[in-house]
C-alpha cells in the first residue's frame, strides 16, 4: 500500500497519506486524514478531516464534516462544519467557515465569512459576515 495516490482513492482503513489529483474524468471521494493536492481538472469530495490544497481554476471541491480547503483557483461546495480559506469560487452551506481574500461567495448558511480583498459576498444573512479592504456585500437573487 503506497504512501502516495495519483487519481485514485485511498483503501479503506489507510490513514493520513498523500494524494495527487491531476486531470481526472471519475468523481473521487477521499476521507479519513488524507492530504489531497488538486492541480488539474476534477471533481473530489472531501469527508471526515480530509484536507486539500487547490490550484487549478476548472477543479470543483465539495467539502463535508470537519474536511478543510486551501484553494488558489477553483470552485468550492462548503458543507456541515467544513473550513475554507483561499480564494475562488464559495458555496456555503450550513455551519462552515470561510476565510477568502478574492472571489465569490454565495452562502445559504455559515458560521463565520471573513471576506479580504475585492471579495463579493451574497448572502441569506449578512450575521457574522465580516467584511474588510475592498470587499462588498451584494443582494443574493435566484439566478446565482
């Protein structure tokens, strides 16, 4: 069993190894403690304290449980007590936390969104959205 994945998820019962995800046609879903490096074309759900580290502007993550994102370029899905930080493209919903110094996000539930940058935040609730720099707060509507 090698340390190290490339496009493949890790067996079950292997914790805390590294995967690489170039380009890659099948949805993966990668849990336990597993450090995931995203730098091509991919759609990888993240569960459990999975973390991943984002680079590539077409990547889509889905972030669930406690799985945290540190994304340079991308799009992210933030689900139940899930962390992001970076900037890109946000999905929040129910009690993650966001940290972005760029981009967008559209939030239907959140814990925090500390927004840097030229960062536009759309929100159901503007409740502990902190905004700071340059960044803005716009009207949510039905078509985002």
């Amino acid at each position: 069993k090698a340390g190290v994945y490339f496009n493949e998820e890790p067996p079950v019962g292997i914790t805390a190894r590294v995967v690489i995800v170039g380009d890659c046609d099948k949805d993966l879903t990668i849990g336990a403690r597993h450090k995931v490096y995203v730098l091509g074309k991919a759609h990888v759900a993240l569960t459990e304290q999975a973390q991943a580290t984002v680079n590539y502007p077409d990547a889509e993550i889905y972030a669930y449980d406690t799985a945290r994102v540190t994304m340079r370029a991308g799009r992210a899905w933030m689900f139940d007590s899930s962390s992001f930080v970076g900037r890109g493209r946000v999905y929040a919903h129910n009690d993650c936390r966001i940290d972005i110094s760029g981009g967008d996000v559209f939030s239907l539930g959140h814990r925090v969104i500390s927004a840097y940058g030229d960062t536009i935040v759309k929100a159901r609730s503007m409740q502990h959205v902190y905004l700071h720099d340059q960044a803005r707060e716009e009207p949510m509507s039905t078509d985002n």
